[in-house]
C-alpha cells in the first residue's frame, strides 16, 4: 500500500472555482467596459502554447461558422460574432430560458509582434481554433564600422 502525503492545499482551487461560480450567479457583474455593454454573451476560451506558437480555442456552440470573425489590429486579437435566436421569440411559451443569444467579442493583446497574415483559424463542432504562429526571430547582423 502507497503512502500518500496529505496536503490541505490540494483541492483548494476547486473550491475557490465553486465559490467563485456561486458568487457570480448569485450576483451577476455589471458591465466594465463598453464592449461589455453592447455584447450579450462572453464565450469560453482557453489559451495555451506549442512549440509553433499560441492556440486559442473558443467554444461558440450554435454559432454559425459566417457569423464569426476573426480580426487583429495593433496587436491585439479579436473575435466577434452573433448567436442568432432559433425558434419563436413568444417568452409565454418558455419554462426557462438559459441559452443566451446576441453579439460577442473578446480580445486578447498579443505580448509579441505577429504578421497577421500567418493566423490561422478553424471551426468544427462549435469550436472555433486560432493558431498564431510564433514570430520568426531576427538573426543577428554584423556590421562592420571604419574608424579614422
């Protein structure tokens, strides 16, 4: 039989996620920003870096693959969208209504110079992939200087 330490510490960040997500749904926060104001929803994303470069991965369930854009502009990443409605807007037919439907953004300052050219992005099964290559290094010069 294995030995296992005990560390008080281990479950804690779970912990701190419920309490977190108990927090926010109890009280919902107010919008920060003005893209807050304008936009209905915020998509999940998570980040993550490879040895070509940085993925980040958007789940966009019942978003339509024309209804998505993906934009840079001073190196800071952008995607935006709608969820359009499906089915009657009659809120007397609805038990419960949970799925929200409007515009989305969020954007993401890149920490380095990238050529917009080389991003690449995917949709599949409600997943929007971006795949930002990582810069191409300089190679170093040498320049030769005459002294008088």
């Amino acid at each position: 039989m294995a030995i296992v330490k005990w560390d008080p510490f281990r479950n804690i960040t779970t912990l701190q996620d419920r309490i977190n997500r108990l927090f926010e749904d109890a009280f919902p926060r107010q919008p920060d920003t003005e893209d807050d104001l304008v936009c209905a929803w915020r998509p999940l994303v998570d980040i993550h870096e490879n040895e070509d470069g940085f993925v980040i991965q958007a789940d966009l369930p019942g978003v339509d693959k024309q209804d998505v854009a993906v934009a840079v502009k001073d190196n800071v990443l952008t995607i935006s969208g709608e969820r359009k409605a499906d089915g009657p807007a009659d809120e007397n037919n609805y038990f419960r209504r949970e799925r929200i439907c409007g515009t989305f953004q969020r954007s993401f300052s890149l920490r380095t110079m990238i050529t917009p050219d080389r991003i690449k992005a995917s949709f599949k099964n409600g997943v929007l992939k971006v795949e930002i290559p990582k810069p191409q290094e300089e190679k170093a010069r040498r320049v030769t200087v005459s002294i008088d």
